[in-house]
C-alpha cells in the first residue's frame, strides 16, 4: 500500500481540479496526466524520459486511435441506421419487385 501512494492521489487530483472549480473535464484531464506523468518520470523513476517516453507515447497513441476509430465507426452506423430507418423497414417484410416493364410474374 505505501508503494502506490503516490498513484491513489491521483483521483484526488482530478476530482479536486474539477469539483473545486479550478478546471473544465478537458483541463483537469490534462492536469491528471501530467500528474501521472511527473511521478512516473520524478519521482518514482519508473520511465527514463529521453528513451523510453517516446515509446510509450507512441503505443498511448495507437490506444487512443483504436478506441476513437472504434466510437467514430460506431457513429457512422448509427446514423446510417437511423437515417435509413432499417428498424422499420425490417418490420414491415421483405419487400417485393417487380419485373422491368410492370410485369410482376413469380416464374
């Protein structure tokens, strides 16, 4: 417990910069991370920050890509589900065409 004291302030942090009215969602959000930063880098000395820093913003980027290409896919979809209605048009049967010329012959 006395080795991750540093890391249980780090909600402390955030809801204090937030529900103190020192910062906005966005801003006590960077606050955090920076908070997370300095004491991976300062004070515990987990992270050397000339060498293994770029590395890890690196894979924090394609972590953060997937899950924003995953919420914007899932956006698409909905809107196209919603636009198109699909709901209701499922619900009402398949629909039947018709031969070219108006002509609707089943064989």
């Amino acid at each position: 417990m006395w080795e991750a004291n540093w890391e249980l302030l780090l909600p402390v942090v955030a809801l204090v910069a937030l529900f103190g009215g020192f910062a906005t969602p966005v801003e006590a959000a960077s606050l955090t991370a920076l908070y997370a930063l300095l004491t991976v880098t300062v004070i515990r000395r987990d992270l050397h920050p000339l060498k293994e820093l770029p590395r890890v913003m690196a894979e924090c980027g394609l972590l953060v890509g997937g899950v924003l290409m995953i919420l914007e896919w899932r956006w698409a979809l909905r809107t196209t589900w919603w636009t198109r209605k699909f709901p209701t048009s499922w619900s009402n049967g398949p629909r039947t065409r018709s031969a070219p010329g108006g002509c609707s012959c089943s064989g």
